[in-house]
C-alpha cells in the first residue's frame, strides 16, 4: 500500500491519505453496461464557456461542469445561465445521463456508445463522473441520440 501511495502521490503531486475511496466501484461488463445503460434526458439546454486561465469563477453561477486547462477553465451550465451572467457561449447541448453505475476503469463502453453514435452522424461530448457517464449531444439531434441508445441497449420501449 506504502508504494501504491508514492505512485499516487508523484503522478497527482499530493500525498496519498486515507480520503482515497479504494478499489473502483460500479459495472465493468461492456454486455452489462450495454443492456443496462438506461439513458435518460436531463431538462434544459447545456452550453459550453470558457474563462481565462487566471479568471476566478463567478460566485453567481453554477456550472454543472469545470475543467481547467493550459488555455482557460470550462464551464458546462444552462443557457440561460450563460446568458444572465453576459457569458459567451458555444455547442448549445442536451445532457443526456446513462444511468447504469459504470465503473471508471470500465473498458469500451463510451468508445462503443460515441462510435455508434458517430455512424448516426450525431457529435458527442462524453463526461465520466463517479457513478455515471454523461453525454451531451446537439440540441437538434438529442432525440435521435436517445433513439440510438436505446436501442443499443435493446430497450426501445423506456
């Protein structure tokens, strides 16, 4: 455990404690995760902004998303959000939730969902969290994209 700490301690650059949850839970069978993904639309239009690297994030907004890079921080918040707060904005997206607790360390599963969704033509942009993975997908095409799922997971009637 001592050695799997100073691996975890390097690569994050902070020491490895007893906050770390252990093992990966959640689904790892790429047939399980399939079947069982159940896609659910989230209400309301997602858009994508960016803030400079230095750029503190507004107290007043609540971005279901951050991610920070070199070029600046990404937030993912609703449109109308992005709008009250004078944020621009691009990639107008509905969130679509599989909701099948699927392990971080699962193989395959997002590369099987965005590579059919490709074939339909449909962009996606795939987020993995904890429990679930989360895809946000044109508005135009957000029906279509459930389309697909659901019958990827041979559950047409959901």
């Amino acid at each position: 455990m001592r050695r799997i700490g100073r691996n975890i301690q390097r690569y994050v650059g902070c020491a490895f404690d007893s906050r770390w949850v252990g093992p990966v839970t959640g689904e790892r069978d790429l047939d399980v995760l399939l079947r069982n993904m159940k896609p659910e639309m989230v209400d309301g239009i997602f858009v994508f902004c960016t803030l400079a690297p230095s750029a503190s994030i507004p107290a007043t907004i609540s971005p279901i998303l951050t991610f920070r890079e070199r070029e600046g921080t990404t937030l993912v918040m609703l449109h109308e959000e992005a709008e009250a707060s004078g944020l621009r904005y691009a990639f107008a997206s509905r969130l679509i939730t599989l909701t099948v607790h699927s392990a971080l360390d699962a193989v395959g599963f997002l590369a099987a969902i965005t590579a059919r969704l490709a074939e339909a033509g449909i962009s996606v942009n795939a987020v993995s969290a904890f429990h679930h993975d989360h895809l946000f997908v044109p508005v135009d095409q957000a029906d279509e994209a459930m389309a697909v799922l659901k019958e990827m997971s041979g559950a047409r009637h959901l």
